[in-house]
C-alpha cells in the first residue's frame, strides 16, 4: 500500500474512532440528553460572555437558520439560555445555563483526558511533531473546506 492509500485509511480511521468514542460518552455517561450535535453549540457557545447567533454560526459553518433550530433544542433541554442585546435589539445572543455549564465542562475533561492518554505515549519532540502536523491539517482543512 502506498503512503497516500495508507495516510486515507489512518485518517478515516481515527476520525471515525474519536466520532464513535465521543458519541458513546455523550450518550452514557449523563451528558443529560445531548447529542453530539449539541455539544459541538454548546463548545463553540463556551463558558466565557454571551455570543451572538451570528459568530457561533460562523464558527461551526452553518447558516444562522440551521444554529437557530440547534438552539431552539438547547434551550429546550435547559442547556442555553437566549437573550436580546441591550446596545442592539436585533441582536440576539446565546449563552450557557449551569446546566449547560455542567455538560460543557464534563465534555472537556473527556478531551483533556483522551488528549492526555494520547500524548503520554510520546516524547516532547514527538509531541511538538504532532501538534505542527494537526495543525497544519486544521489550516488546509479550514481553508479548503470551510
């Protein structure tokens, strides 16, 4: 097999692998009725101020209609709250309940465990390698198809 075929073939895996081992947490480890879907809102919303519909949108790379009906279910399960900016009344701007809290920072102990569990198996040269090539990967990704 060649370097490219055997590149596609670690690359689909490992997408594949992480996608399954976040779903599967999600789904039994008490992340209250949230999807994979919601998670992605709920990290992207984050901890910090309140954001508006318009960047999260942009952030995750769909229209504002799309996040509105993610965040119409997030609000329904108590995961995010909504409110109108005070300076613009058009704006409308989204933020994280402590229930939504509660879930967002669950979600990243997983990742800096699972980040953790990766990396201890490599030396410090091998981990900067690693953190230049994704990236560089993240970059062209971005680039190409965002």
């Amino acid at each position: 097999m060649d370097i490219n075929a055997a590149l596609h073939e670690v690359f689909v895996k490992v997408f594949k692998d992480i996608t399954g081992i976040e779903e599967s947490e999600i789904r039994t480890k008490g992340y209250q009725g949230a999807t994979l879907n919601d998670m992605r809102v709920i990290e992207t919303i984050g901890i910090g101020r309140p954001k508006n519909m318009s960047s999260v949108a942009k952030a995750l790379s769909v229209t504002t209609g799309t996040l509105t009906i993610s965040v119409n279910s997030l609000v329904k399960k108590g995961f995010v709250e909504r409110v109108r900016s005070e300076q613009d009344r058009r704006v409308v701007l989204v933020s994280l309940t402590e229930k939504g809290r509660q879930i967002y920072e669950r979600h990243q102990r997983f990742h800096d465990e699972l980040v953790k569990g990766i990396v201890s198996q490599l030396d410090e040269q091998e981990k900067v390698l690693l953190e230049r090539i994704l990236s560089n990967l993240n970059q062209y990704i971005r680039d190409r198809y965002a």
